[in-house]
DNA sequence: CAAACAGTTGCAAAAGTGATTGACTGATGA
DNA sequence: TCATCAGTCAATCACTTTTGCAACTGTTTG
C-alpha cells in the first residue's frame, strides 16, 4: 500500500526520454559527486572569481586583487575549487597561477547563468 | 603597486574565447543568481529526486517512498526546488503532481554529472 | 459532518559553511 | 643568510541549512 493507484486515469504520461545519458545515471554515488560539484559552484563569491578566470591566467593576488578580497579568502575558495578540480594550477616563482581546469566547467557556467537568467 | 608587472614574460595568454555569452556574464547579480541555482542542485537528497522526475512526473507520495524517506522531508525538498523554479506542480485530488520545469534544467543535470563523472 | 488521506508548515536541535585572523612555508633577491 | 613577498594552513566564530517531529490545511469519501 504504498504507491497510490487511484490517483489519475491517466498515470501522468510524461515518459518521453527526454535525457541523455542521464535517468540511471543518478545513483547514489554519481548524485553524491554531481551534489558536490553543484555546491562548490553554489557560492557567489566563488563564482564570481571564476568568471575572471574565463577570460584568462591569474596569480592569487591578480584574483584577490580584482575581487577586492584579501588573500587568505581567495586561497581559501581557491582550495576548494582545486578539490573539485575545477581549477588547475601551476607556480612560476613567488606566483601560483590558476585557470579553469577545462571547458567542461564553461559549459557548467553557462547552463546554470542561463537557467539563472530566463527565471 | 597591486598587480605584479614582473610575474611572468607573456601574460599568460589564455585570452582566447571559448566562452559563450559568459565574459561579462558574471555580474554581481547573475553570480548571485546562479550561485543559488547550483546551490540548491548542491544537495544529493535533491538530486536523487530530480533523478526520478526526470523519467516521469510523481506525486508526493510516490516520490516519498521511492526514495524511502519521509513526506515532510520530501515536502520540503520539493519546496526548495519550487523556489527556483527547478520543478513545477499541478495538484489533482488529493495528489500533487511534481515534475521537472523545463527541459533546461536537464542539461544542468547532465553536465553536472558529466563532470562528476569524467574527474 | 466526521473520518481518512495527501501535503505543508513551523519550530527546535544538529550539522554544515564561510569569513577572519595569525602563524607558517617557499621562493627571490639584497 | 636575512628580509620580503606570495600564498597556504589552521582555528575560531557567526551564520545559514537540514532534519525530525508534531500540528495544521485541504480534499475526498462515507
């Protein structure tokens, strides 16, 4: 008695595929992964930051400086971004410049700036 | 005396544009919009649910059980998702019938999980 | 109208998150 | 080697989010 079978003549016809590769897809583990990718985009600050990074190669302090942050808090969402590798990394000297890991992520960017705009 | 002028030889010419509409995209505002959007997509319970809305529209009930949790907390999730306009409803009798609010956010899902997944 | 069912809401406890500050590491250059 | 600059790390604090439960609303059915 858990599903309720007197609810709709028609049990609600949506079954067109519509998706990709996507309806098994969401297991347990690929939702804990995809859950944890979608929260470190879901912070402003961060986003913001990424989007400086679109158009090029910064250092931190490039970074904290466009941000008008303070170092320690760029490095920190920085961190953060480098564990979902969202952004890769290379030093040259005193410098540690970032950029995006790969387009992959633009795409990500562009979907969620879209669905943020036509709402 | 802010950005470094002696970091690097050709400053990092990454500036090719493989984004789309992004660049300027990244507004304060439109950070901030999208930044809610991925947040709320940043929770795996969500996830799951947007999981099974993605082959078919469900009731609560039915959504509460294939899930094997409990009608507030589904109620509640849904309720998250409502906000951002991820899913809509239409209530029939004593049901509420959820589903996904366009076919949109099924490519956030998907990239999502793409990136999940190739990393 | 009363009973039963489907969902929602409110609230308090618990868990998670981001900002801040100060100390620490690593590289350069005098 | 010492001073300085670039960045990271770690700990604390404030704040936001989840969750779990109980009460409440709305709808159907007897």
């Amino acid at each position: 008695m858990k599903h309720p079978e007197n609810h709709t003549p028609e049990p609600s016809c949506e079954t067109d595929d519509h998706q990709g590769q996507l309806g098994n897809l969401l297991s347990e583990e690929a939702c804990q992964q995809a859950a944890t990718i979608f929260s470190v985009l879901g912070d402003p600050n961060r986003l913001r930051l990424l989007g400086l990074l679109v158009k090029q190669e910064l250092c931190v302090t490039e970074i904290a400086d466009a941000l008008n942050d303070n170092l320690p808090a760029v490095s920190q969402r920085l961190k953060v971004l480098r564990s979902e590798r969202i952004v890769s990394y290379r030093r040259q000297g005193k410098h540690v410049f970032y950029r995006l890991d790969d387009d992959h992520i633009v795409q990500l960017l562009q979907n969620g700036l879209a669905h943020a705009e036509h709402h």
